[in-house]
C-alpha cells in the first residue's frame, strides 16, 4: 500500500500580491497541484490524502469543477478530501451539495468520521471545518474502531483556534499514522507516525525551506514516510556580511552571486549585517532590482569605538549618549537606536 499524504494547497491564493512574480504564483500553485495528480497517473498510489486547505478561501463551483475533474483522471486512487479553516463550510458552502468523484470521500461535517476502505483493509477517520475558528480539542477523544487494518487519521489545526491536539496522545491511542495539515512548514511530530506536510507551494515569505508533499509505504507490515520536494520555487534567506571594506557596488555583486547559485526563481528575503565603514550609507531598496526580493533587512552597524568615543567626547551630550546606552542591557531596537542615534548627533557635530 502506498499514499501521497499533502495539505495547505491554497488554491487561490495570490502570494506577494503587488509584486512583479505575483500573478505568476497564482498559476504556479495550480500548476504543482496538477503537477501533483499527474505524477499519480504516471506511478499509482492506493490513497491521496488532503488534509485541510486544498483552498485559500471559499471554492467557487468552476474550481471544484476544476478539481474534481483531476481526481476522476486518477480513478483508482482513492480521495480523501477535508475542508480547513481557509475553505471552511459556510452554509451557503459549494462543498455542501458538490457531487465528487466516485473515488472521491469528502468528510462532509465537522464530526468525526470513520470511512473504511474494504479492498486495502484502511480505516480513515476526518471531519470538515464548518466554522473558520474551532478551539475545542475535537480529536482528542479519537479512538481507532475495533478492526484490524491500518487506521488513519486526518488532523487540521494544532494551535489554540484551530482544534488543538496533544499529537502524542492520538498515536498512543493507536493510531498508524496522523496526516496532518494548517501548519506550512513541513515537520515531523513523529518518526513514521505524525507529521505536517506543510503545504504544497509556499504560500508567503516567512514560508521558508523546501516545500512539498510526504509519501508513506506499507513495507514489512509498518508504515513508511519521507518528505518529498515538489514546489517549482521556495522562499529562501540571504545573509550578507558587510565589514569596513565593503561599499554599495561590492554588496551588490555579492548579492547577485549568491542569488546566482541558489536559484533565480526561488524568492528572497535579504539580511545585511556585520559592521560598515561609518561613512557608508548603503541603499538596501536598490537590491530589489537583482532578483525576486521581498524585503531586505539592514541589521549593519557603523564601525565604531564606542569606548574612544565615549573619552573623546565626554561632558558632552554625545558622551552622555554612549554612556546611557553602554550601561544598559540593550535589546535589538536599541541597539539600532544606539548606532541610528550617535551617526544623526556625529554628523550634526561635524
């Protein structure tokens, strides 16, 4: 037996909406959902399962149209399908009266259910989000049936507004395996056991890393699982040490290497640290024209003594200023508030 467990897909999302590769996500991500169900054609899997956000929002009824049609091209997988807390069940829902696919299941209320697959001896257990927050820890009291078999649960949510769960417990309680969804990056809770897929693309820029789905195995009687990468692009971080030899055309260059060898496609979030030359003003924006950069974050401080200063200029307001600031245990904001403080009195000293 063999399955694609994956959730978080988003269909509809417009990720860095503004941004020149924006309408290019929205595609994308519909690309590698369909990416994904052609891999299926391709090799065969004996269960698909979705676990929770297969949309940004509300489906409407051409996309469902759209989906459906993908999984009837894969009849001889079967569906298991969960509405999330983006695509949860309002009451005028289009998931309500939808007719799927004969090898569709789609969980159709938000009480659990146990749904058996006679041919592979599989007995999955989901609900659907019928509300867009639901604080009550609705599969803690989830028991496998009585039955031999391998028993599957399907979880969306984890934190305090979205069914929390003591993930532990549920493997305790005998469980095979809990495909689990609403949380973006992919972890394991447990080694074979448990695990987040993350979702299928990156949906934003703190979604950093490989993006993807997880495929189990029934091999020697025990499940097996591994994360597979499957996104056309990830979010990605850049670290860039400046020093005093550095100048706005060297940290430039620096950059387009970088973003060379990682990858043009992937998108960027670009931090600059270390210690510049004091003279320096670098000009984080114009290194968005080198690739696709959300943001940059200066974390750079001007090279100075701050013990040389504090002597040369003591009895004077600045030497007060270094001197309050040293004698504190400073957290970041001010330690920006040091370094942005002292360059404005400098300046209006010289």
């Amino acid at each position: 037996m063999r399955f694609i467990h994956l959730a978080d897909v988003h269909l509809g999302a417009v990720p860095d909406r503004g941004c020149p590769w924006s309408e290019k996500r929205e595609g994308e991500i519909w690309e590698t959902f369909r990416r994904v169900i052609a891999g299926i054609r391709e090799n065969p899997v004996d269960l698909l399962f979705l676990a929770g956000d297969l949309f940004h929002r509300q489906p409407l009824l051409r996309e469902l149209k759209e989906v459906n049609y993908l999984f009837s091209t894969i009849p001889g997988t079967r569906v298991y399908l969960m509405a999330g807390n983006h695509d949860y069940m309002k009451k005028e829902s289009f998931y309500r009266d939808f007719a799927w696919a004969e090898n569709v299941v789609f969980f159709q209320s938000e009480k659990l259910t146990c749904v058996k697959d006679e041919k592979l001896d599989v007995y999955v257990y989901g609900l659907s989000y019928e509300h867009q927050e639901i604080t009550a820890p609705l599969y803690d009291s989830a028991r496998p049936v009585e039955g031999e078999g391998i028993h599957i649960l399907m979880a969306h949510g984890g934190d305090e507004k979205h069914i929390p769960m003591n993930v532990s417990a549920l493997s305790a309680a005998g469980f095979d395996y809990i495909a689990m969804g609403h949380i973006h990056k992919p972890q394991v809770l447990l080694r074979d056991m448990a695990a987040y897929s993350g979702a299928l693309e990156p949906i934003d820029r703190n979604d950093l890393g490989p993006h993807g789905y997880i495929e189990g195995r029934l091999e020697g009687g025990r499940l097996r699982t591994a994360f597979v990468p499957f996104a056309s692009r990830s979010y990605e971080q850049i670290l860039l040490e400046v020093d005093e030899n550095t100048t706005q055309l060297s940290m430039e260059e620096a950059l387009k290497e970088k973003i060379y060898k990682q990858g043009g496609l992937n998108i960027y979030r670009v931090i600059l640290q270390g210690f510049r030359a004091p003279e320096l003003l670098l000009i984080p924006e114009r290194v968005k024209s080198f690739g696709n950069v959300t943001e940059v974050q200066d974390e750079s401080r001007p090279a100075y003594d701050l013990e040389a200063l504090r002597k040369q200029y003591s009895g004077t307001i600045i030497g007060d200023y270094i001197t309050w600031f040293l004698e504190k245990d400073r957290n970041i904001v001010e330690e920006k508030a040091l370094y942005y403080g002292l360059q404005a009195l400098l300046e209006t000293s010289i």
